[in-house]
C-alpha cells in the first residue's frame, strides 16, 4: 500500500508523466509538446557545453593576460638610461668624484657609476726607497733594497710589533712591471739621479692591485708582508699618473643613470612630481624632472639596451643589479640536482619496474614515492635545513644544500616519469631477450633501456624544470640572502633565479620591481624552452609497438 | 704549502681521474686475461665483460663501504680522517688487490652471479633513498616538534585550539624580560588554520569548476585536434613557477582587488585574502583538470553508448552516467588539490599577510600556516628559540593534514576501480 501510495505522489509530481493524461491527447499537441520538449532539451545541450568551453576560455584568458602584463612589467627594464656627460678625472676629483662631473648631471649620474669611476681611476701604489745609479736604467730591480718596518712606522695599536724586514723578493713581485717602467721613466728624464735614494710612490703589480681591491687568494707570506705594509702606510691608492697624465684629463663618456632617472624617463606615474598633490613627496622635484626632460631632448640622456642586467650580480643599487649570478648558481644547482637525480631515479625506477619482487618492501617503496611526490615542496627545505645544515654542518646559502634539497624534491618526479616510460616497453622485447639468454640486467641494459631512453630523458627535463622553478624550499635553507658574485665551488653561497626574483621583489626601492619582472620573463623564457625540448624530444621518438 | 693546504676540489679531480684510470686498466687486464683462456680453448662460464667488472667490483665495492663508514663516523664526529688518506687509499689498495683478483679467474668462475648480485644489491639502495627520505622528513619535523611542545611557553592544547598567535613576546622571554614587559608569547594557531582553509576554499571554488567543467569539455566534447592543442595549453599553467604566481597576485591582482572593493564601497588591505586565493586557484586548474579528465577518459566507453541509445544528448549523458560514475576520482582530485593548496607556499607568502588575523572576511589580510613557517625560519632568531620552532610545530601539523588529504584520496579511488573490476 505504501509503496502504491509513493508511486502514485512520484507521477503526479513528475511532469512527464501528468501531460501525457490530459484528455487533449491528440497526436498533434502530442508532437507539438515533444518537440517543444526537444528544443528544451537542445538548448540545455548547448547551454552546457558553452560552459565547458567557457571555462576553458577563462583558463586561457587568464593565461594570455598574466603573460601580457608581465611582459608589460618586465620589458621597459630591457633598457636602462645612460648619460653622455663630460668626465673629468684628475687628482683633485679622485676623492671627491662628484666634482668630476658637470653640475647639471652630478645628481642623476648613478652611485654606481661614481664609484666605478673612482676605483679605475685608482690604482694601488707602494712608497719604496730607490736607489738610483748607472744600472738602473738597464736593471731597474738592482734600484730596490730590502727594506726595514720598524716599530716607528707602524700606528699607535700595533705597537706589540718586531722590526722586520722585507725581503727583495717579495717587493720586486708587489712593484711589477709598470713599477719598474715608473723607474726607467724617471731616470731617462732625469739622469742626474743617478747616486742618490729618493722615496717613491711606485705603482704596484697586478698582485698589489688584487690586494688592495679585497682579493684574499694571495699566498700566506704575501699576505702577512702585505699587510704589513699596509699598517706601516706604505701602501695606497693614488690617481692614476699612467692612465690620465699628472695632470689629468677630460673624457666624454656614456655613463649610467641614477634609478630615478631611468623611472622618470619609462614615464610611470609615480615618478612624476605633477602625480602628487604634494611635490614635496614626489620622488624628484620638479626642477629636476625638467632638467631630465631637457637633457632627454637633447640627446644627452637616452635609453640603452640593459646590458648590466646580464653581465651583473645582484647588488643593492637598483640600477646596476642583474642576473648574471643567479642564472649561473640556478645552472649550477640544477645541474646538481641532475647529477644526483637521474641516476638515482633511473636506478629506483629499474628496480620497481624490472627486479622488485612483489613484497611489502616493494609496496613500501611505491606507496611511499608517491607520498613523497604530494608533500608541499616547503616541507623538502625544512628537512634540509634539519639535516643537511644543523646535521651534517652543510654551509647555509650554498649550492650544496640546495642541491641537496632541492634533489630530493625532484626524485620522486623523475621516478614517476621513468617508471611510466619504462612500462610504455612492450613485454615482447623483454620476453625476446630472455629467449635468447641473456640475464634480467643485460634484458634491461641492452633493450629496455636504449627503447626508453626518450621517454626517460622527457621525464628528467620535466623534473628539472620543475626545480629550476621552486623557491619555498631554498628560502628555508638560506638561498635568498645578497649574494653578489657568481658562485665557484659548491660550498659557495649562491643565489638562484627564482629566489632572485623573490629578493627584487622585496626590496622597497621601486626600481628593483622592473627587474623582477624581467627576471619572470627570463625564468619563463627557460622553462618554455626546457618544456617545449621535452615536447620535441617526445613528439620525435614516438613509436607505437 | 703543507699537505692540509690541497685544495679539496682537486684532490677529489684528480683522485676521480686516477681512479678512473685504474678502473680502465683493471678493465682491460681482466678482458686480456679472459682472451687468453678463451684463447686455449676453454669455455667461460659468463660473457667476458661480466670478467671485467667482477674485477672492479673486487676493486672498489670493499673501498666504497668502507669510504662510507668513515664518512658516517666524520660526520657523527666520532673521528676525522684526512682527506689525503682516503685519496691515497683509493689509488693504492685496487692497484693492490688486482693482481689477486686477475690470477682468480678462471674458466669455471661464475663471474655472472658476484656481478648481477652487486647490481641488485645498487637498484635496492638507490631505492631506498626515497625511504630514507620520508623518514628524515618525519624524523626531522617530529624531533623539532617535540622540542617546541616541550618549551614551557607552549601546550599542545593552546597550539591547537588557542586563538591567538603572536610569537613575538617568546624573543623578549627567552632574553629574561618578558615578564616586565608583560609581554606574552601565543602560539594559538587557530587563526592560520582558519586563514589557510579560507585562502584554499576560495582556490577552490575556482579550480574546481573551471577545472572540471574544462575537463569536461576537453574529454567529451573536443576533437581530437583541439584535444592536442587545448591540453598543452592548459598545461602551461601548471608550469609557471609559483614566485611568479605570487608575484601576479601581489603586484597586479591585489591592487586590483583593493580598487574594485573600493568602487563597491567596501574596504579591502592590500594583502587580502581574495588575491592569493583567486591566484592559487587559477594555479591548481591544471591540476584539477588533468586528474578529471583521466578520471572521466577511463569510463568505460559502452556505459556511455547505452546511455546515447537511449536518446540521451551529450550534456545529459556526462551529467547523468559520466559524472555519477566518475563522481569518487573526482573528489579524490578534489581532495589532492585541497593538499596542494594547503601546500603552496610562494603566492601567500608573496601576496597574503603576516598578522594573524581571525576572521572570515576575504578582503581583510590573512596569514597561513606555510607563511609562517617560512617567516619563523628566515627570522634572524636563534635556533632554539620557541618563535623558530614554531614553524616546525606548523610543519607537522602541515605534514599531517596532506599525509591525511593523501590517503583518503587513496581509498577514495581504490574503491572507485573495484566497482568496475567487479563488472
């Protein structure tokens, strides 16, 4: 009964059922009916389908909009403004550099620039006695006398000192050979000298130089002697006679804008002091946006292409900062991660697919791949800087331990992608290499292997496309920190490109913000490139068995 | 220049190249040695290169063990051994033991067996690497933990159900002036609970439709040519690095937000919860779509014959038999997705908030559990202080809830395949 009851609510309520009882039941109505039905049903047909392509739509309107305003971010930093302007060195503006400049440009030169300036205007020097005569001119080393560091020569906070003396050999070596061309010099245009012992300030050798610019790869004794020298004031950088005369000289160079003048010329908005109600917080007065505009029209400030984005490290200055090191620390680190990812993965995924025995190891292992792959990538720099840093005393920041930490996280990748290529192998080529005898490893080695290779090396570019563009986990273990120079041994600290972009993208000064968007467009450019190789490569080897 | 003084880097060059050089020679000397007893007119029990690297597993397998011993005991600190002294070892003890290994082989030695043996014996290590892995990620996570529940500013209980985190008071405690100050350290995580789940609910109320309904669209309505091209493209996405997503979000999309809210009146920070999750979202698509779309390919193409012989239309057919039968793997893509989202790291840190702030408001700034793991462990605090062993504690909790996301998703669709195994 109960049921009888339901079925009787069920028809009333479906409207299917309830039209077709009405007493006009001709044939027509019910066509007509039908085909109103169908219609109904057609348009909701369409209807759904239209969102299904609309959703796709959206995935690639987003698409074409992020890169086109990336691109509209990024490009402007492809060029960065210059200033033609007379440059005066000589020994007076050394040590106030401003003064080299005229005073139309000496507040849009950037700081950068300034101090490249002065450091090559410099060159380091060494106060030596030289003991003139006949030979000198022929033999100038024979000039140079060991000579004495007493304890009167040295400031008042190294008085716990011995007098010392420094040996011929090590100053011939600081002096070098433009030293000794300073003697022959002097002698040839004086040769009354002869037989007397003046004090000089000679320029030094190219060890001498290295020093006095910070190197520390100099040899333990050169070191302490040139230390040594330094603290007895025989050693300092002086204006560059050789390069500019005594007297100095005037150059017209094109030398590097300061930020705001680079910002001002892009023409953003926020440089320009008509923008804010207050000129006062504009980032440049009005005079001296005028004055860019005027330089600007007269060809003396211009737009060149970036090339300091490419060839420099990262500094604090906005305009000279660049790429260079992090694009080799990110070829470095990844090609680490390479190293120690494919063979391991190849090797994991040949057992799982070739050897393992079904056993609850085997199926630890793969459940446990395949937890690894879906742990957050943040999770991978927490291990690392447990283990790789506070455990076994890894350098923090070092293309070690992101390497390191960065391999883990691209393991279970590859593993994945070459256990798929390796089961893409037909069994009959592994059953025809058993029929002739050979061993389950030379099946894999001589067959399976060479068959797979492609797929293989699609998986692995894949991967490591992927770690070229993490950045959680190499923030925890240090990655972000200022690292100006390119990365040598793999204890070196060391930035990558994404964590570049990160630390640009940080930084307060505005400036810094063109080029993390120009960093994007780099880090895309690669990883469009790696992406479409892996295309390439499997569109080229596709083979069906 | 002393003996100490080799650089590390060539010493392992040049080491590496000597080894190498033995390695060939031992190589060549076996093979010779092989030639010559073929030569007399004996059989030998393996293929001649098995002969080659029995010798060089004779040479170096004993020396790697060992080298790796030592390098555990330097490690631990138990002892140190000069670099120069396992560079000589490597050098002079295959030299050594060559000689010996060459005049063991004969005809009726299986060099096969030591060989595949060692083989197998390398393939189950390079395995267990990813073990060791998880474990070091456990063991890692949970021993930090532990320390940080353990501190006396700290109670499970508060890190669980406390609502108010402000780490910043551990610093001052830990320096002896905490109490004078009155300054309290909290580590009451709810708020970055609560900010985490808004900022992946918002992700997934655009991934999920756009995800599937693409899906959709890609596995039943596309042909094949727009099949090939519509997938990479959608692909592409999930190939953009996420500092990047998190750079969109914080330079465009927030200020976006911000400009719109204000045009409808409303006030919106700039580190609103709506931008990192609008981002994430369009992020996860990829990944959702994919998932969807294997799902719904592997329905069995004759449940959908039956359906269209019954005169259902396309739309009806995926709704009504498609869907439903591909309705577990959905939601096992759904909850990977959750895990992912929960996961992600770049976008919030880049685009949402550090003040823990509870509230439902999308617009308000917000702050995640990964933010704040990142941001305790890049602080300049010591090690031991509670505020940086606070992220580990967050980094369980992490670990769990996608262990958790993982598995479920696993049964999910483990008993999805039953029911058509069943058929």
């Amino acid at each position: 009964m109960q049921d009888k009851a339901n079925l009787k609510k069920n028809r009333k309520e479906d409207p299917s059922h309830e039209k077709k009882s009405p007493p006009a039941d001709s044939w027509e109505a019910q066509k007509e009916h039908e085909l109103h039905h169908l219609e109904k049903r057609r348009r909701r047909e369409k209807r759904f389908k239209a969102y299904t392509l609309g959703a796709i739509f959206i995935a690639a309107a987003f698409l074409v909009f992020f890169l086109v305003d990336l691109i509209i971010k990024g490009y402007p930093a492809l060029k960065q403004a210059e200033i033609r302007t007379d440059i005066t060195y000589s020994p007076e503006t050394i040590d106030n550099i401003d003064q080299a400049f005229p005073e139309q440009v000496r507040d849009l030169v950037s700081r950068a620039a300034k101090r490249r300036l002065t450091r090559e205007a410099k060159v380091a020097e060494i106060r030596i006695p030289v003991h003139y005569d006949e030979n000198t001119a022929k033999n100038p080393e024979s000039a140079i006398h060991p000579i004495q560091i007493t304890k009167a020569d040295m400031p008042p906070w190294k008085q716990d000192f011995e007098a010392q003396e420094i040996p011929k050999k090590q100053l011939i070596e600081l002096i070098g050979e433009r030293g000794f061309n300073r003697i022959q010099q002097n002698m040839k245009a004086d040769p009354s000298l002869a037989g007397s012992v003046r004090e000089e300030w000679l320029p030094g050798s190219d060890l001498l130089q290295g020093f006095m610019h910070g190197a520390t790869d100099l040899k333990k004794e050169m070191m302490e002697t040139a230390v040594l020298l330094d603290d007895a004031d025989h050693l300092q950088m002086g204006f560059d006679t050789g390069k500019y005369g005594t007297e100095g000289k005037t150059v017209e160079e094109w030398v590097l804008a300061d930020s705001h003048v680079d910002q001002y010329l892009k023409g953003y908005d926020f440089m320009k002091p008509s923008a804010y109600d207050n000129p006062a917080n504009a980032p440049i007065s009005k005079e001296k946006a005028a004055r860019i505009d005027r330089l600007h029209e007269e060809g003396k400030i211009a737009l060149h292409f970036n090339d300091y984005f490419f060839l420099n490290g990262d500094s604090k200055i906005p305009e000279v900062a660049g790429m260079r090191a992090a694009i080799i620390g990110s070829v470095y680190v990844v090609g680490l991660v390479f190293l120690i990812c494919l063979p391991i993965g190849v090797l994991t995924s040949i057992y799982l697919e070739e050897f393992a025995p079904d056993n609850l190891l085997t199926q630890t292992i793969e459940v446990n791949i395949n937890n690894l792959a879906a742990i957050p990538s943040i999770l991978f720099g927490v291990l690392g800087l447990a283990a790789f840093i506070n455990l076994f005393g890894m350098p923090r920041s070092s293309v070690l331990v992101g390497a390191a930490t960065l391999a883990l996280m691209t393991l279970p990748i590859i593993i994945i992608a070459t256990r798929a290529a390796l089961r893409a192998v037909p069994d009959s080529i592994r059953r025809a290499g058993f029929a002739m005898g050979a061993t389950r490893w030379q099946v894999v080695l001589h067959h399976v292997l060479p068959v797979s290779i492609s797929g293989i090396m699609t998986g692995s570019i894949i991967g490591i496309a992927k770690a070229i563009g993490e950045t959680a986990p190499l923030i925890i273990v240090g990655l972000v920190s200022f690292v100006p120079d390119a990365p040598v041994t793999p204890t070196d600290p060391t930035s990558v490109m994404p964590a570049q972009i990160f630390s640009w993208w940080s930084m307060s000064l505005r400036g810094f913000q063109e080029r993390a968007a120009l960093g994007i467009l780099v880090l895309l450019a690669v990883l469009f490139f790696l992406n479409g190789l892996a295309v390439f490569i499997r569109a080229k080897s596709e083979r069906s068995w | 220049m002393s003996i100490q003084d080799i650089n590390p880097t060539i010493l392992l060059l040049v080491t590496g190249l000597v080894v190498v050089l033995v390695g060939r020679v031992g190589y060549r000397m076996t093979r010779n040695r092989t030639a010559e007893i073929a030569d007399g007119g004996e059989e030998l029990r393996s293929t001649p290169d098995y002969y080659g690297w029995y010798a060089l597993v004779w040479m170096f397998l004993p020396l790697l063990v060992i080298t790796i011993l030592v390098a555990a005991l330097e490690l631990t600190g138990v002892m140190s051994v000069p670099g120069l002294w396992v560079a000589a070892a490597w050098i002079a003890l295959p030299a050594l033991i060559l000689m010996p290994v060459i005049r063991s082989i004969r005809s009726d030695l299986n060099a096969r067996i030591l060989v595949e043996r060692v083989i197998y014996g390398v393939l189950l290590s390079a395995a267990m690497v990813s073990i060791f892995t998880t474990i070091g990620i456990m063991l890692s996570v949970l021993f930090e933990s532990i320390q940080f529940f353990q501190h006396p500013s700290v109670s499970v209980t508060e890190f669980l159900f406390g609502t108010e985190w402000s780490p910043g008071g551990a610093f001052l405690e830990s320096a002896g002036r905490g109490t004078e100050q009155g300054t309290d350290a909290d580590f009451g995580a709810v708020p970055l609970f609560a900010g985490t789940l808004i900022i992946t609910g918002i992700a997934m109320l655009v991934a999920v439709p756009i995800g599937v309904l693409s899906a959709i669209y890609l596995s039943e309505y596309a042909s094949k040519y727009v099949r090939r091209v519509g997938k990479p493209l959608i692909e592409i996405l999930a190939g953009i690095p996420t500092v990047v997503y998190g750079f969109f979000a914080a330079i465009t999309v927030a200020p976006l937000i911000v400009k719109a809210a204000g045009w409808a009146g409303l006030e919106a920070s700039y580190q609103n919860a709506l931008a990192p999750g609008l981002i994430m979202g369009i992020m996860i698509i990829p990944f959702m779509s994919s998932l969807c779309d294997d799902v719904m390919s592997s329905v069995p193409q004759n449940i959908r014959r039956a359906s269209y012989a019954m005169g259902a239309t396309s739309s009806e057919t995926i709704k009504q038999v498609v869907l439903p039968a591909a309705f577990p793997g959905i939601i096992s893509a759904f909850l990977l997705a959750i895990s992912v989202a929960v996961g992600e790291t770049m976008i919030v840190v880049m685009a949402a908030g550090l003040t823990a702030n509870l509230t439902a408001n999308p617009l308000a700034e917000m702050t995640t559990v990964t933010v704040h793991i990142v941001d305790n462990l890049t602080g300049d605090q010591a090690y031991d202080n509670p505020q940086t062993l606070s992220a580990f504690g967050l980094g369980l909790t992490l670990l769990f809830m996608t262990l958790i996301l993982n598995v479920v998703s696993t049964i999910v669709i483990r008993k999805f395949r039953m029911r058509y195994e069943g058929d």
